[in-house]
C-alpha cells in the first residue's frame, strides 16, 4: 500500500470504499462487507485502516487450560501484536457471539494497542471505558458493557468471522461507524483513482441537489450527467 493510497483511503468513509472496488471490478456484488449494526467508540474519527491482525476470545466461562498456558498465551498474543507490517487493525472474534458478555476492549487494553502501533480494533465483542478510550484508536464493536467477564485469548494468528466478514491475517481492512470492509489485492493499484472519480461523479448529483433552486427539472439534466460520467 503506497502512502497516497493510504492517505486517501484515511479520507473515505467505507461506504465509498465499498463503491470503488465495485467500480474497479466493473459490477456489483462485492460481499466482503460486514452485516447488520456496528458501534463506534469514535464515530467521528477517521476511519480504521490497516493490515488485520487476527485473535479469538471468549469471555463467558472461566478458561479450562492451565493459568499457565492462558498468561502465555496473552504475552504471545501482544507479541504478535507488536509485529508484522503497519499500519494494522486489531480483527478479535469474540467466540462467545451473539452472547458477548466479557468486554475485551477498554481503557488499557485499548491504550496498549495504540502503544504498540496498532491503528484501531474491529471486533464482534464488546467494549467498554467509553469517554477513557484513547484518542486516535477507533473501535468498531457489537455491544457496550460493563465488565472483563472471564476474558481471555483462546487463538491467534488465525482465519476470523467478524460480523458475516471473514478475515484473514493480513488482509487490508477499512473500517468506521458503517462497519468494515476487506480490501481485495487485485484492487488495489486502481482504488484510489477509483475513489477520486466516484467523489467527482457523485458530485454532478450533489451539488445541483444542495443549491436552493434545485427542482425535478434540474434533477433530470444532473442525472443524465451522472449516468453518462459513470458509463
């Protein structure tokens, strides 16, 4: 990912994302999308961008393995945290869904994400500490709630479900308070000029819808506008 496509994609909302990539693949039905209503701790934030790096959790029962194996687990998990390429997204599958009772996500463990280099977190789980979060790494969960529950890591580095969204680790993830969406490699050396003809394109639509003359008459002439930049 060079830094200008980064850089735009930092400024796109998902949906406009998810509208590119159809464009580049000339016809819709994408599915690598997420389903059903997200929570944002910061839905005003840009959106989360970044290489998914991938867990599972569960939280509503005590763990069965050995204290030992689970606190070993934890260090290897930040460890695997702290590595690979960047930028990178937190993807947790919480395994306890659609039952999540155990918040994962709060004001350290958030805190020691964004400390080691992560740009945010995508996760079916829960969260919590909302006004105590760090500024300037967005979560993008199912539920809010009050405790940790019997939290713990139970994989890592592995295949996840999130929200109907399967993600590898990995793969290029864009996601804000619409939910999230995996960004397809054979994409990619078009998205950005994709997304900026999309925003000019839309633009013959919005700009005439926004003045205060604006009527059916000129609606008709801005669509055959509209219809024709996008053929």
């Amino acid at each position: 990912m060079s830094p200008d496509l980064l850089k735009i994609l930092r400024g796109a909302d998902t949906p406009t994302v998810c509208n590119a990539i159809e464009a580049v693949q000339g016809r819709r039905g994408f599915s690598a999308f997420t389903r059903g209503t997200v929570l944002c701790s910061a839905p005003r934030d840009k959106p989360i961008v970044g290489y998914a790096r991938t867990a599972r959790i569960a939280a509503a029962r005590p763990p069965e393995e050995p204290a030992a194996t689970i606190r070993a687990r934890r260090m290897d998990y930040y460890r695997y945290m702290a590595s690979g390429p960047r930028p990178a997204v937190a993807v947790i599958a919480d395994n306890d869904h659609p039952e999540c009772v155990g918040a994962y996500w709060g004001e350290i463990n958030a805190t020691v994400h964004k400390g080691l280099g992560l740009a945010g977190a995508l996760t079916n789980g829960v969260m919590r500490d909302l006004g105590d979060l760090p500024d300037g790494f967005p979560i993008v969960a199912g539920s809010i709630g009050p405790s940790h529950a019997f939290v713990h890591v139970t994989a890592i580095d592995v295949p996840v479900k999130v929200f109907g969204l399967a993600v590898a680790p990995g793969q290029l993830i864009h996601a804000d308070r619409h939910g999230a969406v995996a960004i397809p490699t054979d994409v990619m050396d078009r998205l950005a000029a994709a997304i900026t003809t999309l925003r000019e394109t839309e633009g013959l639509i919005l700009e005439p819808a926004r003045s205060a003359d604006f009527d059916l008459e000129k609606f008709e002439r801005a669509w055959q506008r509209f219809e024709a930049a996008r053929t």
